[in-house]
C-alpha cells in the first residue's frame, strides 16, 4: 500500500470525559467493534490499565485509578484507529492535556443524568484552543436523564460548543426505545425486556411512513417526528468543513454499556474524521504526507518492567515513516539515535514494528534521553510546539528523608519531571526545591515511586504557593524588571528548563505585583507566542 493511502487509513483520536461518564465501557465496545477484543468486560470500568499489557505501574494496581495513557489500535473497515487513552481522574489532568496535541480529533463522552460536569469543561476548552474536531456521545440513554433538548443547550453554553445532533433519542430510561439516526437515516430499534445488546436498524428516511408507529408505538412517533421537526428548525445540518475547523460539534446519543449506539457512532467517525493533520513546529508548518520523518514525545512512561529501570517514550509520527534501525536526530540533545525495537500498539498488546506511518504512535525504550515535547527529525532543526506547562494548583517543597541517598533522589526527581509527573522549581534564594502538581495525589505517587523505584526517600513541607506564572525574559534589561528582580528575590524560582517563575503566595499579591510592575510580563503558561 502507498503512503499516501496509509496516512488517509488512520484515525488517531482521544476519549476525554469527567470520571464515570463511560469512557471506558466506549473505548471498550470500540475495540469490540475492532474485533481487538473478544468480549465485554475484557477491558473493564477503567481497569483497562489493569490488564498486564496496560499495567505500567504498580501505583495504578493499587489505586484502581488510571494514572497512565496508553494507545489501543485496531482496525475496523480498512481503517487504522489508534485510541491514546487519557487518565480520568482530575489529578492527571496535565497528562490528559499534554495527549491532546498528539491526538487528530476527539471524541467527548457525556453522561446524559449528569451533563456537562467540571473535567469535560476544562478538556473541552483546550480543544476549542486548538480547533480540534470534536464529536460528542451523550451516554446512558438507558438511565432516566436530562431532557435531549436542554442537554444540547448545556452543551453548547457551558461547553461553548456549536451542536448539531446527528442522532435523537425516542424516549429515555424506562421509555428508552431507540435512537432515530439523521446521518444514515435510519432508526436503531432497542428492544427487549432487559434492554441488553438488543438492536435491529430499520431504514427510515421519510418519518411520515405510517409504519414508524407500529414501531414505536403512536406516541412515540407523535414525539419523535415533533422532536425531528425541532431539531431541523434548530440546528444546522451538518457540515464536514465545519466539524473539521472546530466550528460545528455533530451529537450522538446512545448508550455504552448496552453497545447501543455505537456502531452508529464509530461509522460516522470513521467518515468523518480528519486523518493525520499537518503540524506547527516553530520553524514551520509539516504536512502529513511529507517523505521526511518527523515526530514528537507527548508522553513517556516509565517503568514498564520494574525489574529494569527502562522508559518508554511515546512519540506521535507527524510526517514520514518511522522505520527500525534508522538513525533519527534528536533535535534538543543535537544526538542521532537509533531504536532497534520501536513498539507499535494494536489493542492492548505492544509489538516491535518495522515501520510506522503518521497517526501513528511509537513507543520507544529509552534510558533517559528523552523529555515530554522533544522532537525527532531525519537532520532537520525542528521543534514542535503545543506542549506548554500550566500552572500547578499544589506546591510543596521536598526534602531528603535519608542523607545517603541524595544521589538517587535527584536522579529520581529529574526522571520523574522528565516524564511530567509534576514540575519543579528551583528557589533563587537558597537553591531549595519546590514541587507542583496539578492534584495532591501526585505527591503521594511521587513519594512511592521514588522509594520503589529510586531506593530514595523524601518527605514534604508546605509552600503556600497561589499560582506560578511564567516571567518573560525579554524584559531584563528594563529598570521596572530589576526591581522586580529585587523585591519579589523571595518568590522567585527558576522551572526545569531555567525559565525564570514567579510563585505568587496569594491572589491579591499576584495583583499587587502586576499594578506594582504593569511592564513585567506575567504568563500562566510557560509558552509565549
Ligand atoms: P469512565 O471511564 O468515564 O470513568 O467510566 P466507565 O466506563 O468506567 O463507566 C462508569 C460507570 O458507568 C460504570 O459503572 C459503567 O458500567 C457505567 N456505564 C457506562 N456506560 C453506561 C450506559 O450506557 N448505561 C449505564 N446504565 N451505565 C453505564 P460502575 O457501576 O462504576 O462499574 P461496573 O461495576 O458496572 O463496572
């Protein structure tokens, strides 16, 4: 097959949800669907890292919370779908950002009781940031929920999305008894005493047929052709242009755990969504089907095998072809590497791979050359962007709790930043450490891992820390900045790249400093345009 039909074969995209909305049962009825699994509850309720191919870390085992992301590919009518599966819980939520910029659409799984909670409004928003295409899947039609109509309002108001369903539920809960398709018209008929795994799909393109009431019944179709009739009035038809600029956001309705739905929704999105997009590094913009690869690291796992102190670095193909034994340039480390057993992903197992085309994601054992966001090319200086650092939410400072060890805490500690478990700051003042994270449960992985991992202990002391903001150092000749310098000496701390961080112990300080010093640029991220 040509490269040019690879690269059109491949759909590489993100689940993102609030925990319990049924990302997992989606993710899991789609590898059915793959034939990747052979049956339901093979990858089950998150306890899909549970499964020994996906359990990278002993942490998660104990937990029962997915901590990791990890990549499931099948194939499914001809085309390669590459899932990168995103932690649900809040804490990870960096992790989840940072598997964004490797995914090429999404989709946002919503439970249809609860609508759109905190985790789906934060995931969102970095969509919308970046004009991913966005599908969303309203899930647990089976449940008594909100009404459709004032679920897609939610939707377009708390999400800022602009909606157009797709599909439309007939009846909900108890009443549940299917879902009318707009994009294949046709109706998927839920049948059946314990509602399970029952489905027969009725073409249907003109709703005034009389057989739709003995369907559903005479009610049921009074509603439904009310409801369709709404919707058209409503909403715009679809719009594929749109949907891939990130301007338009097509609706499912269905329901995971009883695969219904589904099907519907994985035809669409195999359709519909973009393949391999091009991608903005700094010096340029590069186009999937470019003959040179080029690819970057968004995610790096470490540990895979407790026994060996290896990593596994996951790096998204954006151009070209990754092939084995072929030397590649590291472009920060300005090194030729060359990888001898590069892993590709299909369902939950991983497997050397000779060659990997854009889409795809290739894990690659590494001893510790590799950070998040570092670039591989065949010689040219590329740098992809779109990795930024946000601020954390927790700081803490850390110290080591066993004085022999100091060597392997801080090899412990650059590892584990390397990865993006956390940030760390260096203070200006005295050199001491500081910790960021995102959710308190980081300090607690972060103290296990050290110790299981590193043979180190450390322990933690409080650093009321409001926000970081990033300092831009293009100011420092100007006088206001070296008073700046001076005064705020206390609070000033340097990240792991030596970006100059502003940790601001309070809101109102945070505003005092930017009417003190209006000409210090103060950023929340560590990126500037
Ligand atoms: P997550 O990955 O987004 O966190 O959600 P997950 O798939 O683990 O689903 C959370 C809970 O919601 C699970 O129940 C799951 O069975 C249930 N669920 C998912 N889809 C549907 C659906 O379409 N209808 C209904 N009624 N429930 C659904 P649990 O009780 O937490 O776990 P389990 O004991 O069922 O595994």
């Amino acid at each position: 097959m040509d490269f040019k039909t690879e690269i059109a074969k491949r759909r590489t995209f993100g689940i993102i949800s609030h925990p319990d909305a049924g990302k997992t049962t989606l993710t899991e009825k789609l590898l059915l669907f793959g034939g990747a699994i052979q049956e339901a509850g093979a990858v089950k309720n998150n306890k899909i890292k549970k499964t020994a191919t996906s359990d990278f870390m002993e942490i998660e085992r104990q937990r029962g919370i997915s901590v990791a992301t990890s990549v499931l590919a099948f194939i499914y009518k001809d085309k390669k779908i590459n899932i990168l599966d995103t932690p649900g819980h809040k804490d990870f939520a960096e992790d989840t950002f940072r598997t964004l910029t490797a995914v090429d659409s999404v989709i946002v799984v919503i439970d249809v009781a609860k609508g759109v909670e905190e985790q789906t409004k934060k995931l969102v928003e970095v969509c919308r940031m970046r004009n991913i295409p966005v599908i969303v899947f309203i899930n647990k039609l089976d449940r008594e929920g909100k009404d459709a109509f004032d679920l897609l309002d939610e939707v377009e108001q708390k999400l800022e999305l602009k909606v157009t369903p797709l599909s439309f539920p007939i009846g909900m809960g108890y009443d549940f008894k299917g879902i009318y398709n707009r994009y294949e018209k046709n109706i998927n008929l839920f049948r059946g005493d314990s509602k399970k795994n029952i489905e027969e799909t009725v073409a249907f393109d003109n709703l005034e047929n009389k057989e739709l009431e003995n369907l559903i019944g005479v009610k049921a179709a009074e509603t439904l052709r009310e409801d369709l009739e709404l919707v058209n009035g409503v909403y715009p038809p679809f719009n594929k242009e749109d949907y891939l600029n990130g301007k338009q956001q097509p609706v499912f309705f269905g329901s995971a755990l009883n695969n219904f739905g589904v099907r519907e929704l994985l035809d669409c999105f195999i359709d519909i969504a973009p393949p391999p997009l091009a991608k903005k590094a700094e010096e340029r913009i590069v186009m999937a089907n470019e003959k040179e690869m080029t690819g970057f690291v968004f995610k790096i796992h470490a540990n895979m095998d407790p026994k060996h102190r290896d990593r596994l670095a996951f790096v998204k193909v954006v151009s070209g072809t990754f092939e084995r034994n072929k030397p590649y340039l590291h472009v920060r480390l300005d090194k030729k590497l060359k990888f001898s057993s590069p892993n590709a992903f299909f369902a939950e197992k991983k497997e050397i791979v000779d060659i990997s085309y854009p889409g795809d994601i290739v894990g690659l054992h590494d001893t510790g050359n590799f950070k998040i966001g570092d670039t591989l090319t065949e010689g040219e200086k590329l740098n992809y962007k779109g990795i930024p650092s946000f601020s954390p939410e927790h700081f803490r400072y850390i110290n080591n709790a066993d004085p022999m060890k100091a060597k392997q805490l801080y090899k412990g500690i650059d590892q584990l930043m390397d990865e993006g478990v956390a940030q760390l700051f260096t203070l200006e003042m005295n050199g001491r450490k500081v910790i960021g994270t995102v959710g308190a449960l980081q300090f607690e992985v972060i103290q296990y891992r050290l110790e299981h991992e590193y043979g180190a202990k450390c322990t933690y002391d409080n650093f009321p820390v409001h926000k970081a903001c990033w300092v831009d150092p293009e100011d420092k000749k100007n006088i206001e900045f070296k008073e700046f310098l001076r005064v705020k000496q206390k609070f000033l701390a340097k990240d792991k790249n030596g970006q100059l961080v502003f940790l601001a112990d309070s809101q109102f300080s945070l505003q005092m400093t930017q009417q003190k010093y209006p000409s210090v640029k103060l950023r929340f991220t560590s990126e500037f345009d």
